[in-house]
C-alpha cells in the first residue's frame, strides 16, 4: 500500500512540474485552503472545496487508485483524475476571492505568480511555427505527394521522423510499421524497422529482401543514411528526390502490386 | 470562402439552432445565445454519438457514409425543429423575449467602467493571441498519428476504424477508441466543409472549441460572482493566464487544452469536466425557483454521452466527479432528491460502460 501511495506521489509530482520546479499547485493548495476558510456559500463550498479536496485524498489513496487502474485496466491514465480538481478555476475563484475589493493589485500579484510559478506552453519544444495549413513539416508533405498514387494504394517504407506525418497527409499512403514501433515502451518488434532503423549501415540485401516481402513499392532514405550498396543495384530506381530524403521506387514490387504511379 | 461559410454553418448555426430546443425549458433570467450554443453543442454531440457508435459496430461497409447521410438529416431536422420551436409558436411570448437581451445579460443592471473595460480588453487579447498562436504555430503530438489519421480515413475512404492509423492495415476493432468517435465528428465537419481532415483538426477546431471552453469559463464567473459582476474579467483573465501558463508538465489539462485541442481527451479535460461545474452550480444555484430547470437535466444526460465520445476514460472521470460532488452536495444542502437525480443522469454512461464490456 505504501508502495501504491508513492506511485501516486510520483505521478502528483510529474502532473505538477514539482521536478522542474513549477509552483502552480503551491497557488492552488493556497487557494483551496483559503476557501475552506473564507466560502460561505453551501453549493459553492460542496462544488470547490470539499470535492477537489476528496478528490485529492482519492487521488493519494492506494485503494482507490487500484480500483481504478483494476476498472480501465490502464495505469498510464491515472493522472487524468487529477483534471477533476480543476486547479486553474479553483485558483481563480480564491484568488479573485482572496483579493476582494483591491482587485487590481489582486489581478498584478496573481497575474505575476501564474507567470513566475508555471511555464508559457508555447515555449515547449514540441511548438514550432506552422509551415503550412495542414501543420505538418513541409518536406513530409512533399514526400507524400511524391508518394500518392493517382489510385489505389502504396506501400511505402519511410524514416522514423516522417512516420508520425505521411498518413496524417495521406491515408491511400501505406506503411509496413507505423507509430507503434517508436515508442520503446510498447515494446513491439518489426523486423524491417530492426533493418531500416537500428542497423548502423543498411544491410542492401536482406532489407530489400524484407521490403519485398511486406510489399513496400516505395522505400524512402534520409539522404545521409548509410547504405552497404546501392538501392539501384537490386531493382529499384531513384524515383525522386527532396532536400532531406531520396525517394526509391522498387520496379518488381510496382508490377506485383499494380498499384503504383 | 465557400468553405468557410460550411464551417460556420456546421459549427456555429447548426449548433445553435439545436440549442433551441433544450434551451425552451430555461427560465427565462438564464437565457442567452451563449447558453443555447452550449447547450446545442451538447445535444448536437449526443446525437452524433448515439448514431455513430451503433454505425461503427453493426455497419461493415461504408459505415462513415451511413453516418454523414444520417446524422446531416438528424442535425439539420434538430435545428430546424429547435428553430421551430423559438419562432412559431411553441415558445410563445417566453422565448420570443430572448433576444431582447444582450449577449451578456448583466450588462442591463451592470455598467462596466473603464476600469472593467480595460480588463475586459486585456482578456479578448490574452484570447486572441491564444487563437492566433493555434493557427500559426504547429503543435507536435504523437497522438495525431492515431487520431487525426482516423479522421483523415473516414473522410478519404468513407468508413470508419476498420483500418490501423498507423499502417493502414485492416485491424479488428479498437473497441476503447471506437466508442470515442470525436475524430468522427471532425471527419464529418471535414467533408461537410470540402477541408481536409488534418487542417480541420489542427486549424478549424481550436478556433471553435477555445471559445467554447472561455464561453463556459464565462458562464460560471457569471454565477460565481453575481453579485459582483466587477470581477468576472478579472477571473477571467486569471483563468486565460492559466492556461497560458499551465504548461507544467505535458500531462495539466492546460498544456492539452492549448496543445492537442483536437483530440477527444482534450476537450474532455478542457470542455466537459468545466461543463460539471457549470451545470452544478447551474442546478443547485440557491436561487432558483423550486421546479428545476429541465435544460440543465438534458444537458446532462448529453454531457454523458459527450464524454463518451471524447474518450472511454472521461466517462469515467464523469461518473467519479458527479458521485463526489453528490455526496458534498447532498450533506451541505441536506438534500438527498436533487443528488439521486444526479446519479440517474449518469445512466448513459453505465450503458456505455455495459457496451464496452460486452464487446470488448
């Protein structure tokens, strides 16, 4: 049980950004407490003070949060509970509260601590301006239109970076492994992903020897990928080339699958 | 501009004129354009689910086709009928009064002054940076391989979770992700408005459902501080600056709310759990008259099955956060009627949880 409770504790403190030093929560446990004194009102006091503060204590308690993992059979999710505190609202409400008459140093000092204590989301690295409408890297657009075909289906084989965006782009764009394969902790096995991926030089043979068998009609390269031998020497041609990735389309698997351009 | 004369009908007059319809059982003191369009949304999205769900697991072909047939007839007759009921009688002289009122209906009694106003603008820019940092700026998620390309599928091939996101592969079906239909409803706005899918996702929703989530923010400052109506855009900014800032970590609802605004989990954290509130406070306001507003009862039935089409987990968190506030609600207000029928409204969801366990 303790064990459970400092599994919660860990997951509290990842949702809090307690390790990066963010203080949010600090202005959340402030006002929460300010309302157990200072709300009178018995709705008011049921919806933002006593049930935010079960919640938390569920939240913590390593019964519930076994029924709960037992229930979604997931224990990745199990921070989502901690959405039902609703800490930015309770914190306005305390702190608009709290600061009652003298509002405007009220909205200056809160205003300040939300800046100081959390982090500005679009200075995450994972924000980057737009390069098109689809907001989607614009070379990962041009690969798939390359890709397309006019009808019908292709497979196609592509770097790990342009996975996450072909098929948000194109979905007659098929791919012997997707999504799945980068993440290391679903632990899947592709044997062409060992082969395109994790080889430190592409091995020519056995890997157009996988890409037959998976039925890719196109094999796509980072420009800089080590190769043993060339594509071309094992019935592929370069079909196209973009700033960043050449573009193969094997000749043998186009006519199996006739679906190619 | 064709296409963004389909969005704004599909997302904003269509919504709207379903919102009519429940928002003919408010008292008249709670209604304004902004109610009716929550309103519609709920009962827009519960319809969706209630047709598309069934689509996805007894229909084998082109079952997204059957769902854009249906549920464009089901939207538009809902509209037309809630249009029907504000202006040919059925209302009557009640809700023909309506738009007599302002957006905000305070503003009757409440002169904001300049102070106000100026906290007011302050909020609209903090929004509006918001919305335009949406659309210039590029948010990488992983999960917009699963979602946004199932999306992309129903649009381009017509039918609905019958293939992997990632591959394209045919797959059995994902029953946990195939209740949750949200990236249906985007497929659906997506043909309707002749955009693709992804553009839509990244593009169109943030520009609605941001709003959406401020318009309820709004509804429950109006409530919280009735009495001192000076200080809803100071709570208002409050909340704006929070979500700003709330990127914490990548698991706050903030940091979803800005970042993958798109998907179902988002609008879960960011739209439907606020929502909780809003009709909590909404029901047990203590100064209400005694015969309940039936609205807000229907808006809770569909918040269920909103939830449910936004993710299998937020029925859950639903279900958890209205049986905690039950039990608040009923010892504080020593009311154990009003609570009960709290629980009753969850029923969509135990169904849901019923369907999920039977095919799983």
């Amino acid at each position: 049980m303790w064990g459970i409770f400092l599994e919660s504790l860990v997951i509290f403190q990842n949702y809090v950004g307690f390790h990066q030093y963010r203080f949010l929560f600090v202005i959340y446990l402030v006002c929460l407490l300010y309302l157990w004194v200072a709300e009178k009102k018995k709705s008011f006091r049921a919806i933002f003070v006593y049930t935010p503060t079960i919640l938390l204590l569920c939240f913590f308690n390593p019964l519930f949060r076994k029924a709960f993992v037992a229930l979604l059979d997931d224990a990745e999710t199990y921070y989502r509970l901690l959405w039902l505190l609703q800490m930015s609202m309770v914190s306005a409400y305390g702190a608009v509260k709290l600061f009652g008459r003298f509002r405007k140093t009220g909205l200056i000092v809160t205003g300040a601590a939300i800046v100081l204590c959390g982090s500005l989301v679009y200075r995450s690295e994972h924000i980057t301006r737009a390069q098109n409408w689809y907001h989607l890297p614009a070379e990962a657009v041009e690969v798939a239109d390359i890709l397309k075909p006019a009808e019908g289906r292709v497979m196609a084989i592509v770097p790990a970076d342009l996975v996450y965006y072909i098929r948000q782009y194109e979905t007659a764009i098929n791919m012997p492994y997707g999504r799945e394969m980068l993440i290391a902790r679903w632990d899947y096995y592709n044997d062409l992903y060992e082969a395109m991926e994790r080889a430190e030089v592409i091995e020519t043979a056995s890997f157009t020897e996988l890409t037959r068998n998976y039925g890719c009609d196109y094999v796509v390269l980072k420009k800089d990928r080590a190769v043993e031998e060339p594509l071309t020497d094992f019935g592929f041609i370069l079909y196209a080339q973009t700033d960043n990735y050449l573009i193969y389309q094997d000749t043998e698997a186009g006519e199996q699958a006739g679906t190619g351009r | 501009m064709i296409q963004i004369m389909a969005s704004v009908f599909w997302l904003l007059a269509i919504p709207f004129g379903i919102g009519l319809i429940p928002v003919h059982f408010l008292s008249e003191r709670k209604k304004n354009p902004g109610i009716t369009l929550l309103a519609g949304y709920l009962l827009m999205w519960a319809v969706f689910e209630v047709i598309t769900v069934p689509a996805v697991l007894w229909i084998k072909y082109d079952n997204f086709q059957f769902v854009l047939r249906i549920f464009t007839a089901a939207a538009m007759l809902f509209a037309a009928a809630g249009i029907v009921v504000r202006y040919l009688g059925i209302a009557r002289e009640r809700s023909r009064n309506m738009y007599a009122k302002p957006l905000i209906s305070y503003e009757k009694e409440y002169r904001p002054g300049i102070e106000a106003k100026t906290e007011w603008a302050l909020f609209f820019i903090i929004v509006g940076f918001s919305l335009y940092m949406a659309v210039t700026r590029a948010s990488f998620d992983g999960d917009d391989a699963y979602y946004v390309v199932q999306s992309l599928m129903a649009q381009q091939n017509g039918s609905m979770y019958k293939n992997l996101p990632y591959t394209g592969r045919s797959a059995s079906l994902d029953v946990r992700h195939a209740l949750a239909v949200f990236p249906m409803w985007i497929a659906f706005v997506a043909v309707q408005a002749d955009l693709h899918a992804t553009i839509v996702s990244h593009v169109v929703m943030p520009l609605i459902l941001m709003p959406l989530t401020y318009l309820v923010f709004y509804e429950i400052a109006k409530i919280l501080f009735a009495e001192k109506k000076e200080n809803i855009p100071v709570f208002m900014i409050v909340m704006a600056l929070f979500q700003l800032f709330g990127n914490v970590s990548i698991y706050t609802n903030e940091t979803f709310f800005l970042t993958r605004t798109w998907q179902g989990k988002s609008v879960a954290g960011s739209f439907v759990i606020p929502m909780v509130f809003l009709l909590l406070l909404w029901i047990f306001d203590e100064k209400r008259k005694k015969g309940q507003d039936a609205c807000f009862w229907i808006m809770l039935v569909c918040l269920h099955l909103t939830a449910g089409m936004c993710s299998s987990i937020s029925v859950f968190l639903l279900v958890i956060l209205l049986a905690v506030s039950a039990f608040c609600l009923m010892i504080v207000k020593r009311d154990i009627k009003a609570p009960l029928m709290l629980g009753a409204t969850c029923i969509p969801s135990a169904l849901y949880v019923l369907l999920y366990l039977l095919i799983k």
